[in-house]
C-alpha cells in the first residue's frame, strides 16, 4: 500500500487495520520520504480521528525499534500526552517524584517542550540532572533510588525523523497519544493523562488490548490531561481486559483549588522555580494537585488501597523532606555516571 492510497483512506475518513497503520508508520519513520507527503498523511489522520487499531499499529512499530530497558516489574510512569494547551507546571514529573519517594519505583519516559512550556527533560535538566542516561545507566540508577528518567531520543532514535516536522506543524498528532504507551521499560502501571475525553476514552481501549496490570486514563473536566483540583476528573481504570468508569472531584478529597493561574507557568525556569517550592514544602494549588496526582500513582503502584490513602503517604513525603532528597539522589546519579561516560569518551 503507497502512501498516496493510505492518504485516500484518511480523507475519506476511512480508519485504517492495524496492518494499514503499521505500513503508515513506517512511511512517516522513513527517511527517504518527503517532509510535506509525512506532514499531510499525519494531518489527514488528525482530522479523521485517530482509531484503536491505528494507535496500535504505530506502538507495534515504535516498540520493535526502541532501546529497551529491564527494571522491577511492579515500576510505574506518570505521563500525560500533552498538548492540553493548559501551559502548567510539570505535574506528571513532580508526581513521579513523590511517588517514589513513597517506595514505588518510577521509570519516568519524557521528552523536551514540544506542546507545552516546559518538557520533563527540561525541569529535570534545569534541577540540574543529566537526562541523556543510556539504558544500563537508567537500569543502574532505579537499583540505586526509586527514580530514573528515560530521554526519548534516546530510546526512540526513529523518532529523529519526524521531531522537527512536529515542531513545524505545531498540532496535536497522533504522536501525542503515544508517548505514555511506548515506555522503554515496559511498564504495566501507569497514570496516563489525557487532553480531551474522546481521546481519553481511545485510549483506555487501546491499554485493554495491551499488557496491563493497572492503568488509571485521566481527563479533567476542563481539559487537563492530569487529574485537576478545580474540576471533576473523568477515570478510566483499567485491570487486564476490565474497564471502569468514574468521576472524581477534588472537594471529595479536601484538594479543592482556588485559580488555575497558581499553576500555570511560562517558562521552564518557572516550572523550576515551582516544582523546588513543592518539594521545599509550599502550601497551596501547585502542592494541592501534586498530592492529588501522586496518590493516583501510588494506588496504581500498589503502595495504597485508595487515592485517600495515597494523599496522606504523600503529604509526609514531602513534608519529612523524602521527596526533595529523592530527586537529589537521582541527580547526583545521573551527574556521576554521566561524567564517567564523558571521560572514557
């Protein structure tokens, strides 16, 4: 099948098996097709929607490619798909902190600000980590602390082909939806959050054709892809091939916000200067929705029964200081094993 026939098919919204989108896939990964012909079939598919066997299609290649990383079984990812156009802090990376700092262990997959103003990669670098980590050196550091993060480039190097097409385009592509599930290391826990309900709902049933142990699908109410403290959440709990649906509103919990420009921010130094005053033990929004946030991660880890319960383990990680001292523990790591490499270069 030829791209221009694959083109046919997503004007005419006709979705794709799951054989047709991992001929798609490997057209758009292809160097030797042109950037404009990548660039309308990507937004051809937008347009159409993206379908549960497309999305499936596109993981089938991207996992055969990437770098692959062995770690603890029970290891979680914190993850939204980005482009929310919410312009917050980096919640999802505080999040996986947190958790970790609670005994779960955390492979966190992450990239630099394509949608947003500040990428995981971008506020782990300007704490001061090394985020370049080989896959050895992620497998070594989660056996010294509960945190690690995985660099896309990294791990993905067909991704190399289409990051500055992405850049150009400035849309949400299907690219979106797959970052939290082609996590190198395989994880079967994870907290992935979502932008729109439509594409929340995609992609639970996505997970449920996928090895899982234990996925939470997020969509806040007015658009978030974390679970928010200023409007209900839309859940989808997913176990195996089960699919719970359920809504949770932060008053529930005592995390109710008082404005959305509490978390927002405008630069990666900003979401630096807000993620430090978290862990440093600031009250107010921004600590609010990171409570929230990582006790979903630590009832999907296992480390909990209830998001309840998961507030309160992670209210003390971060009011004993756990939290900030597990982010240092991962940055003096990555430091000190990053400048080995660089010598024996």
């Amino acid at each position: 099948m030829e791209a221009q026939e694959i083109l046919e098919k997503l004007i005419n919204r006709t979705d794709l098996t799951k054989l047709q989108s991992t001929i798609l896939a490997e057209i758009i990964f292809s160097e030797d097709v042109q950037a404009s012909i990548k660039a309308a079939l990507l937004t051809a598919l937008r347009m159409k929607g993206e379908s549960v066997s497309e999305i499936l299609g596109f993981i089938e290649i991207i996992r055969k490619a990437m770098v692959k990383v062995k770690i603890d079984d029970l290891a979680i990812d914190t993850c939204g798909n980005g482009g929310d156009n919410q312009n917050t802090f980096n919640i999802s990376t505080a999040a996986a902190i947190v958790a970790a700092a609670c005994g779960v262990k955390v492979a966190k997959h992450g990239n630099r600000n394509i949608s947003s103003k500040s990428g995981s990669a971008d506020v782990l670098e300007a704490m001061g980590a090394r985020v370049d980590l080989t896959a050895k050196e992620v497998e070594d550091s989660l056996n010294f602390s509960n945190f690690t993060f995985m660099f896309v480039p990294n791990f993905h190097p067909i991704f190399k082909n289409i990051g500055l097409l992405r850049r150009e385009l400035r849309i949400k592509t299907i690219f979106n939806l797959l970052g939290p599930l082609v996590n190198p290391a395989g994880v079967k826990r994870q907290i992935i959050g979502s932008g729109s309900r439509e594409a929340a709902e995609i992609l639970s049933k996505v997970v449920q054709r996928l090895d899982n142990e234990h996925i939470l699908v997020v969509h806040s109410f007015e658009g978030m892809d974390e679970i928010s403290i200023y409007e209900p959440t839309q859940v989808f709990e997913i176990r195996g091939n089960r699919i719970k649906k359920f809504v949770i509103k932060p008053e529930e919990f005592g995390l109710r916000g008082k404005d959305a420009n509490n978390i927002r921010v405008n630069s990666i130094e900003e979401s630096k200067v807000k993620l430090t005053e978290i862990l440093e033990g600031s009250f107010g929004d921004a600590r609010k929705i990171v409570l929230f946030n990582s006790a979903a991660a630590l009832y999907v880890g296992g480390r909990c029964r209830s998001i309840a319960e998961g507030i309160k383990f992670a209210e003390k990680a971060i009011d004993e200081g756990l939290a900030y001292a597990e982010l240092n523990k991962f940055i003096e790591f990555s430091k000190k094993v990053r400048m080995q490499n660089d010598q024996h270069i």
